[in-house]
C-alpha cells in the first residue's frame, strides 16, 4: 500500500485516478477547490484517506496546502494532476506552474512525483522573463516539463517523470474529445505504482503508459535553470527551503 497525494482530485481524471487508486488498497489524499469541491470529491471517492483544502490560483492557500499536507506526513508518490485551461494568463501561470513548483518545493520528499502535462506542449514559446503577461496553456505545460527534468536531475533519490493523458472527454477536454478516457487516468496509476523498471528511472515522459517524445526545449538545461531562477524568484521559495513553509512570502504574480 502507497500513501498517495493527488491535486486537482474532486473530479476529472484525478477523481477517477484516485478511484482506482483505493480500489487497489491504497491510501489516497484528495485535494479540493473548497467546502463545496470537498463534499463533491467525497461523493466520487467517499473512502478517501483524507481531503485537503485551497484553490491553487491563490498563493495564501497553495501555503496552506503544503503545511495541511505535510501535517499528514510524508507521501509515497505526489500526482501534480490539477491544471486549467483560461486565456488569462496569471492564473495559467499561478495554477498550472507556480502551484505545482512551490508544492514541490516545500512538501516532504516522496518516493516518487508525478507531473500532468500535455502534447501540446510540442512547439509551445515560453517567455521566461514575462510568465505573467505570455504564458499561455501549452507554455504552461512545456514550463511543467522544464521542472519535471530539474528535479530529475538534481533529486535523484526520487523517481520524477510526467504524462500526457491524450485529449479525453472530461469537462476541460469536450464530449468530443477523441482519446479513451480510461487511458487518460490510468497513467497515473501506473506511474504511481509500477515496479517496471522503465517507469522506475526519472526524468521521462509518457502517453499511455508508454514513453512519448518530449518538446527538445524540455531537456535543455540552460532553459531549466533559468526558469527555476524565476520560479523561485517570482514566489520567494527555493527548491532547497523545504523546510520552511510557515515562515515564506509567496510573491505571487497574481498580485504584481
């Protein structure tokens, strides 16, 4: 049994992940929006471990989330499976980016981390230096695959890697959405339980339980560094301050 933690879980693909997830015996942590996302995630997966509280897209609440979370102890695996797909910028970047950073950042360190991205992260511009002004959801997700290599790479006692669910019919994706729904979720699962030894190195990307091609952007590690640099300078944490959630000022470009 894994102790598992899954953003974005009161419905969507993170709600059927951490059905399958407790089917399978182990013990899952939901996340919602707030009360009213809460009472919905519990009517979806009402033998969850527990459920934690705060809307992403403010950075008071992505603080109280880390310290909810990290009150539950240490994790097994961390599914960062929350996203939104909005034309306004700021909070792109606040839910799709700076959430899932500063949460890797301050949480204990788990066994094994696991972030939702996106295929149309392929050809997607990513202006560093104006993630505020120009960072649309494709952007987001090839900046999300710029952090998954970072921590790759400098946490490898941790098996770090991401996934493209497909284009599936949930409420973000259409009724139309051509992908298999099913595939879209159980990813998750597999990245969060396998032992195949594939799945058990870092720094990877997968569609459909198989390894995908990432954007070559991904893997260059001058662009990694610089957008940790304004990651961790755009919130005032740092990927080596864990520890230090309740003292921080999360410096939000929501509020610039």
């Amino acid at each position: 049994m894994a102790k598992i933690l899954i953003t974005g879980s009161s419905s969507g693909l993170g709600a059927m992940a951490a059905r399958e997830l407790i089917g399978r015996g182990h013990e899952v942590t939901l996340h919602a929006r707030d009360d009213k996302k809460k009472a919905v995630a519990l009517v979806a997966n009402p033998q969850a471990h527990h459920v934690i509280i705060g809307d992403l897209a403010k950075p008071e609440e992505v603080l109280s989330l880390a310290q909810q979370t990290n009150e539950l102890g240490t994790f097994d695996v961390i599914i960062h499976n929350a996203g939104v797909y909005t034309g306004d910028s700021k909070v792109t970047a606040q839910v799709n980016l700076l959430a899932p950073y500063v949460l890797t950042a301050l949480l204990k360190k788990p066994n094994r981390i696991i972030y939702v991205s996106s295929s149309m992260h392929r050809g997607a511009r990513l202006d560093i230096e104006n993630l505020d002004k120009k960072l649309d959801y494709s952007g987001s997700k090839l900046a999300l695959l710029l952090l998954m290599t970072y921590i790759s790479r400098i946490w490898p006692d941790v098996h770090t890697n991401a996934l493209d669910p497909g284009w599936v019919p949930t409420r973000m994706g259409g009724k139309g959405a051509p992908d298999d729904l099913v595939s879209g979720y159980m990813t998750q699962v597999w990245l969060a339980e396998t032992k195949d030894q594939q799945a058990l190195q870092s720094g990877n990307y997968y569609y459909h339980q198989k390894l995908s091609r990432m954007d070559e952007k991904a893997q260059d590690q001058g662009l990694q560094e610089a957008l940790i640099a304004k990651l961790a300078d755009l919130t005032g944490v740092g990927l080596d301050n864990r520890k230090r959630a309740s003292g921080l000022v999360f410096r939000s470009i929501i509020s610039k």
